[in-house]
C-alpha cells in the first residue's frame, strides 16, 4: 500500500469517526416527554432542571434526562397477588392478608393501594426503594386500625372508616418520609373470616343488614309519599282555623255594633230601654211564657196587660 493510499483510508476514517461522534452528539443532545412525565435533568450528576411535555434539548455526554411517570396513578396490592395478563389468577399472600383485629378474631383482609409520583426529584434521590417504602408504611397502617376494629366492622359496616382512617394514618406518615410519593387511595379488596363455616355466618349477617337497610329505605320512601299529604292536610286544617277565626272576629264586631247601638238607644230613654231587655230576657230565657204587666196599683189581676200585643203591635209597625 503506498502513501496516498494510507492517507487516504486514514483521512475515511477520521471522517467516519467524526461523523460517528456528530451523530451520537445530535441523539444525545434532545428528549421527548410526553404528557403523563416529567423529565429530571442532571448536570455533571446534580439536579439542574425539571421539564414538562415535549421535545427539548440538553448538553450531550454532560447533561442526563431521567423521564418519571408523573400522571399515572399507580397500584400495589397487599395481601394477594393478580396476574396482569388472566384478571381471573388470584394469588393469596398470606403473611400480608392475615391479621387479628381489637376482639381477637383472625381475619383475611386485602388491600388495593393506588398512588403517584408527586415530586420526581425526591422520587428518584430521596430514597433506593420508595415503592416498597411505601407499602412497610401501608401495611403497618393496615394492621394498626385493624387491630384496633372489631371483627364486625372489618367484615361488614365499617369498611368505609377504616379504608379512610388507613388512608389519613399513611398519609401522615407520608409527609414525615417525603419520597415524593402520593397517597390516593385504599381499599379493602376482600375481607373473609379464614374458614367456610365461620366466612357463610357472616355472609348471612352480611345480608341481614343488607335486608334491613332495603326496610329502612322502603320506610323512607313511604314517609317520604306521605309528606305532601300530611302538608295538604295540615294546610287545610290551618285555612280552616283561620276562616273560624275570622268569622269569631266579624261575629264579635257585630256583637259589639248592635251592643253599642243599643247604648246609644239606652242614653235616650234609659227605663223604656232598660224595661225591654228585661222582657226580652224573660222571653230568651223563659220560651212559651206568657208574660204579663201589671199597671194597677194594688196588682188586680183584672189590669194585667199581655206582652204579646205588645209585641204584635211593634211587629206590625
């Protein structure tokens, strides 16, 4: 090989090499992030930066991009294990799902745990494990406010205040840890006593109680119907007493018009007046009497004068 051939293939492979490292340098100097990320960058191993979606640009072989789900609520199940490609394969974990609650009864209890990432720094600095960090303190938790339940409540009706004093407890904590690690939710999967027998006895009470909440929503709705026709009752009862309280009024004004016209008819002749309410008061309380008056001095029975013509003459005028 002579010279100009040396030169040649050295002046190839310098620009092959040159070509090489430009185009390593071009890949290595932009990333991508997509909406559910965040990008940490390191510069020379120290944090510099946070990005957001999209493409963006760094120093290559000096700066590092670390993309971390962000928006992606995570799981982690306590007590079984699911098979991600057959839903239908459960596996008991045992060591985790078994527990004694407050009144000394063992019970099966799993977990659904759902959580995210709410600072990637503290995520991927903070701490080696944060996951499994996360699930010591659920499982902790877990076994606290069991332990502290009735067998009742984990079974049946206490289900909800126990996920939400697991949640508050965990969350606590959380904040004490800071792995930047978000605490969005805790449900218990499954809860069972550990045999047949014990498990179908509460299965029946399970369905007791849920016979009396159908009876006390059916109670409800009745009352519920029959509001409006107490209302209307009551209503009319109401309008009623006010009618019969108007017509008492109108009947005492009256009363009270015909008293005050009689005084006036008593101020002008006061013994002719006073002597008519006196028969009238006789004919009211004496009905079919016959009354007479006595003009005589003496009181002969020949000069006694019936009312009655009395009257009959007043009626005729």
């Amino acid at each position: 090989m002579n010279s100009n051939t040396k030169k040649t293939v050295k002046t190839v492979v310098i620009i092959a090499v040159i070509a090489i490292l430009a185009l390593i340098c071009i890949t290595n100097s932009y990333y991508t992030v997509d909406d559910k990320q965040q990008a940490v960058i390191t510069t020379f191993g120290k944090v510099t930066d946070i990005t957001d979606a999209g493409i963006h640009f760094k120093l290559p072989f000096i700066q590092r991009a670390q993309l971390v789900d962000v928006n992606v609520l995570r799981k982690l199940e306590i007590g079984y294990r699911s098979d991600d490609n057959d839903a239908t394969v459960i596996r008991v974990v045992e060591n985790e799902c078994k527990m004694i609650t407050g009144d000394l009864n063992i019970v099966n209890v799993d977990f659904f745990v759902e959580y995210k990432v709410s600072d990637p720094v503290k995520y991927l600095y903070s701490s080696g494990q944060p996951e499994e960090i996360l699930k010591n303190l659920v499982q902790s938790q877990i076994r606290n406010v069991v332990g502290s339940s009735g067998v009742d409540s984990v079974l049946t009706d206490g289900k909800t205040a126990i996920q939400q004093e697991i949640r508050d407890l965990t969350m606590k904590e959380l904040e004490n840890y800071d792995i930047g690690l978000m605490l969005t939710d805790v449900k218990i999967q499954d809860a069972e006593m550990p045999t047949d027998e014990v498990n179908e006895a509460y299965k029946a009470v399970l369905s007791a109680l849920q016979g009396k909440e159908a009876t006390i929503n059916l109670a409800q709705a009745y009352k519920e119907s029959k509001i409006p026709e107490m209302e209307a009752e009551v209503k009319s009862i109401t309008l009623n007493a006010e009618y019969d309280k108007q017509k008492r009024i109108n009947e005492a004004k009256m009363q009270i018009a015909m008293f005050e016209a009689m005084y006036e008819q008593y101020k002008l002749n006061p013994d002719a007046t006073r002597m008519r309410m006196y028969h009238e008061s006789l004919q009211e309380f004496l009905p079919g009497t016959r009354v007479y008056i006595d003009t005589s001095k003496d009181g002969s029975l020949e000069k006694l004068l019936p009312v009655e013509s009395f009257y009959a003459e007043e009626e005729k005028k």
